[in-house]
C-alpha cells in the first residue's frame, strides 16, 4: 500500500521502475499468503525481474524525470475512485476467503482433486490442470507470448531496419 | 559496467546457478510449484544479467538474435505438434493419452513435459527478444549518467 503511494507520488522514473519492482515482489508474499505458490512465483520472476529491467530499459531511452503534469488530476482520480469503488462492491458479492461452500470449492475442484491422481498422476495438480486439462488455456497463453514478441519486434526493430535502409538511400 | 570487479565475479558464480534453477524449475514443474512460464522467465534472467553486466555483444555471441527469434517459433510448434501428433493418431487434439496408449498415464507425463519444455523455450526467447530489441537501441551511458 505504501509502496504504491510511492509509486504514484515519486517524481523520479528511477526511484518508480524499483519501486515498482518491490510492489510486485511484495504481491508475490501477499499470493504465497493464500497459498497461491505457483502464481507467486511468476509475480516475483515476471514483475520483480523481468519488467523492472525492461522499464530500465525504456528509461534509458527516454528522460528520467516525470514532467509535471499539463491538466489537473480531478478527472483521472474521479474515474481511478468510481472503478475502484465498483470493483469493491463486486467483491461483495464474492464468497468469503476459504468459504467451503464457494462455487469454485464445491464442483471443480473436489474433481480435479479426485481425478488427477488416477489419470495423470502429478503431485502438483496446478500443473495437471494448467497442462492438460486445460491444454488449449496454456496454448494460448504461449500463443499471447509468442504475438508478444513477434509485436515487439515488428514494432522497434523494423523500425531500425527501416531507418536504416532510409540512411543507406540518403547517403 | 566493465569496472566493476566484485559484480562481474559475482555474476559469473551466479549464473550457473540461475540457468540451473530454471532447468529445475522446468522439469520439477510437475512435483513442485513451477512449470514452463517461470523457468522461461528464470533462464531469460541468466542471459539477461550476463547482458547488463557485461555487454550485449558478448551474449549475442552466445546466443545470436536470428537463433532466438527461430526458438519463439519453435517452442509454439513443439506445443502445437503435440497435439497435431495426437490428432493423427486418433485421440482428441492435445489428448497426451495418444502418446503411450497402453499407458495412458506415461502418455500424460511425456505430453505434459513437451509442452511444458515448448512453454519454456517460448517464453525465453520471447523474453530475451524483447530485452534485445530494447537494449540494442539504448545508447551506452557510462555509471554518472543516473
């Protein structure tokens, strides 16, 4: 909570890409905190390593300090409070943390519990799940990743190409 | 970064080790917490760091930019081929029974390790790719400059 407070009101782009880095590591204990091991996991990888340095990354190419803003904040605090304010009240109608009669408790996960043993036999049952039970889920996902990286070299590293070719015909 | 001594001893110790974790990672994925997406994450780490201590031309020697952007593709199709194989031989599309069908439980082992393994490939190159093409057009700065 701090850290995010942090995060809004540094003006240092810096001091922001490493805090932001201690929020998702922080996130990563409040994840482990409910048992949610495998997805602390990737927060602690993906937010705390990878994006920090991408967000390094990016700093170095660009000024590293915020300019200070050009239109007052009134608008933007008032949507940010509206959703968040919605978003609290959806949660109201969510079942209790750890609720055994949840949804989720009483129908899935009993039969992935009583399944996964007899039919892929994996001690961790989220990686029986993520891989085989939803197999095309995971497709997907590396689909995502895979569009991900072909995007982002499209975008930065034809452009260089393109740059440079321009360089060439100039010259 | 070339100056700074205890750094560069450091990352040599560590990065066997972090390629190492993210290997364990990848194959112990089906008994502990873990699997491709985070060993992917891990192993890009180990390339990364090797990058910002010592310099992009010394990991691109190590792992030429062509060879990463045929591993994105590569990782997917071994996923992809799992399934397409499962198709012809008869069971549903990424059914991994269709791998050992006298053992259908093997057969989910050896699918959920390929896939896992093409998870893993795609997201590291996915990942290193992405640090090089903004790290090739970042101007070098030397240590005063933040």
């Amino acid at each position: 909570m701090c850290t995010a407070l942090a995060v809004v009101r540094t003006q240092s782009l810096f001091a922001t890409a490493m805090l932001a880095g201690a929020f998702s590591l922080l996130s990563a204990l409040l994840f482990v905190t409910l048992d949610a091991v495998d997805v602390a996991f990737t927060e602690a990888a993906v937010g705390a390593g990878i994006s920090t340095v991408l967000m390094l990354g990016t700093l170095a190419l660009t000024a590293r300090f915020e300019r200070p803003p050009s239109h007052s904040p009134v608008i933007p605090l008032f949507v940010v409070l509206v959703t968040g304010a919605a978003l609290i009240y959806g949660t109201l109608d969510m079942p209790s943390f750890g609720d055994p009669n949840a949804p989720a408790q009483v129908h899935l996960a009993p039969d992935f519990i009583q399944r996964s043993p007899e039919e892929i036999d994996v001690p961790n049952i989220v990686t029986a799940i993520l891989a085989s039970y939803r197999g095309y889920d995971t497709l997907g996902e590396v689909a995502v990743v895979f569009t991900a990286g072909i995007g982002v070299l499209l975008l930065i590293n034809g452009l260089r190409h393109r740059r440079r070719r321009k360089d060439k015909e100039d010259a | 970064m070339r100056h700074h001594l205890i750094l560069r001893v450091v990352t040599k110790l560590l990065i066997g080790v972090i390629m190492l974790f993210a290997l364990y990672v990848q194959f112990h994925g089906d008994y502990s917490p873990g699997g491709g997406f985070q060993a992917g994450v891990i192993m890009s780490v180990g390339f990364i760091i090797y990058s910002v201590v010592f310099s992009l031309a010394d990991v691109q020697k190590v792992l030429p930019p062509w060879f990463v952007h045929k591993l994105m593709a590569i990782g997917l199709l071994l996923y992809a081929g799992t399934g397409v194989y499962s198709m012809f031989v008869g069971y549903n599309y990424l059914d991994y029974d269709a791998i050992s069908p006298h053992h259908p439980v093997h057969g989910q082992h050896y699918g959920i390790i390929l896939i896992e393994l093409g998870v893993g490939i795609t997201v590291t190159a996915v990942m290193v790719t992405i640090f090089y093409a903004f790290a090739s057009r970042t101007p070098v700065m030397d240590d005063e400059a933040w």
